[in-house]
C-alpha cells in the first residue's frame, strides 16, 4: 500500500540558513521518541487510545496523514466515522476514516483528536503507517546516529552548522521539495520531488514527469523491468542507474533510478514529479519546519 493524498500548488525557493532568522522565542523540546531502524524504515511504537498494545508504525513523510489495518482498527474497537476517495499511486480507492483517536507515540507524546484511515492492507510486518501528524504540531527533528526523533515547538531553532536549508512547496499537504534529475548526462529536468521516509527506494520519477521530460526516449538503459502495485492498479516501472540527481548542493551520481511508464489513467496536474525514498534520505539527518516550510539536510559522519 502507498500513501494518499497529493497536493500541490505555488513556487518554491532554495534559501540559506541565515533566511530564516527570526524573532520567534527559542524551540523547547517538548517529547523524544526513540525509533527502530529496520531495513532502512523508520520503526515508531505507538499505542491507540486506552489499549496498552505497542504497535509497529512507519513514519512515513509522504503520507499526509496516518493509516491502519482495517483488521486491527477492528480488533481495537476503533470507530469508522466516514468514508472517502483517497488518491493513490495508481487510481483512487473508497477508505473508512476513524476520528477522534489519542495517538501515544513512544513514552513522552501523546496527539490527541487524530483521524486515522482504514486500510484493507498495510504492507509487510507494520501494523499502521504515522504520517505528518507530528509535524503539523512541533518542529521535528530526525537523527539517524542517535535513532530518535525529538520535537520542538515552533520558535528559533539551532540548526548545526554543516547543512542545507530546501523550502517546501507552498500550498501542500505532504513536502515537495526541489531537486533536479539528469538520466544520462545530457538534459536536466527539475520537479519537486516528496520527501519520502516511507518509500524503499533512491528516487522514482512518476508517468507524467518522466513523459513531460521524454526520460524514457533520451538513452535510458534499463537495468530490469517491473511494475507498481497500488491498492490492485498496476503501473509498468523500468529500473537503472541515472547519470545525477541534485539535491541542492548535494549531488549523487550513478544513482538508482525508478521510472514509472504511462499507464492507464490519466495523471492529474497536481500529480507529484516523483519521490525520493530513504536510501537519499538515511545518508543525512533532518529537521522538518513546517511552519517556516523547510527541510534542513545535515550529512551524516
């Protein structure tokens, strides 16, 4: 299963640090949530409501939002408040909301009047999926070194000294952020990619990217063949290596790449240009701002 819903709109700026000094009273720590690391996915405990059952969920920051098993949320005794479209890589599925939940997440946070959506199927061994819900309410910080993620809230931050600030899209749900991808060292094409925790991969490039920008047709050599599958949509996929992808002032080259072939549906224009996935998110640590709309990339030793 991935994630939801897509939205986009607006212009976005790379910055400096020193754009967003401001005169905000300094971020306090308010929780600390130590995380499993498995397989390159970040593992967060989380109990629902009054139920003292730890569950295993990804934190996933291209999901806007968070899900779990329709057959757990049953055995929880979770609510179904209403139904609804949710978009997905591949179409669009009808899901059950449950709203109202207090969402425990380790030891010290607590969120409370959270929506929670119901789905048939979570990939895997996880039992649900957390996604920006704590961003939404404190400055998140992630640090794969010490495998936590520590809360602030919102104020003036000390950043360390070695990183980059990228400027989220504005007018959107889930981060976009700038980059630019060249497949075989020829043509550049920029988009704004979502950061994405949740997603085991480098990069993909979605259908209407890759067709906008004819990635397919400029010497691209394909690696292997597969596909995509999304809530039962399939979606052709061809896998190799791209010449660079820039992040910024981060560069990798000879980097794994995703292409995603067109298919059956048609993508709509506030469809993502595609994602970048933890294998370029695990080689930094973050701060997620969404408040002053930043992504703070700091290389790992």
């Amino acid at each position: 299963m991935r994630k939801s819903i897509f939205l986009l709109a607006a212009f976005c700026l790379l910055c400096s640090k020193a754009a967003f000094a401001n005169n905000d009273r300094p971020a306090e720590l308010r929780a600390i949530v130590k995380f499993e690391l498995d397989s390159g996915r970040i593992i967060v405990p989380v109990r629902l409501n009054d139920s003292q059952r730890t569950l295993r969920f990804l934190f996933d920051t291209g999901a806007d939002g968070m899900a779990i098993r329709q057959s757990l949320a049953d055995s929880l005794n979770l609510p179904e408040s209403h139904s609804q479209s949710a978009n997905i890589v591949g179409g669009t599925a009808k899901i059950s909301i449950s709203r109202g939940n207090s969402v425990h997440i380790g030891d010290t946070l607590t969120l409370p009047e959270q929506s929670i959506a119901l789905f048939p199927e979570i990939s895997g061994d996880l039992d649900g999926i957390l996604g920006l819900n704590p961003a939404y309410r404190y400055i998140t910080e992630v640090n794969f070194d010490r495998q936590e993620i520590r809360l602030y809230s919102f104020g003036k931050f000390q950043y360390p000294e070695n990183g980059e600030f990228i400027t989220m899209k504005d007018s959107t749900n889930i981060i976009l952020i700038p980059a630019t991808l060249n497949i075989v060292g020829k043509k550049d094409a920029e988009g704004f990619f979502v950061f994405d925790t949740g997603a085991s991969y480098h990069l993909i490039g979605f259908s209407r990217f890759v067709r906008k920008n004819r990635l397919l047709l400029t010497g691209f050599k394909p690696e292997s063949e597969a596909s995509t599958v999304s809530m039962g949509h399939a979606t052709p996929v061809f896998n190799g290596k791209a010449f660079q992808f820039r992040l910024n002032r981060f560069t990798f080259d000879q980097m794994p790449v995703t292409l995603q072939a067109s298919s059956s549906r048609n993508d709509s224009a506030d469809t993502p240009d595609g994602s970048i996935g933890i294998f370029i998110i695990n080689r930094f640590n973050f701060v997620i701002d969404k408040k002053q709309r930043t992504v703070f990339l700091s290389p790992r030793e």
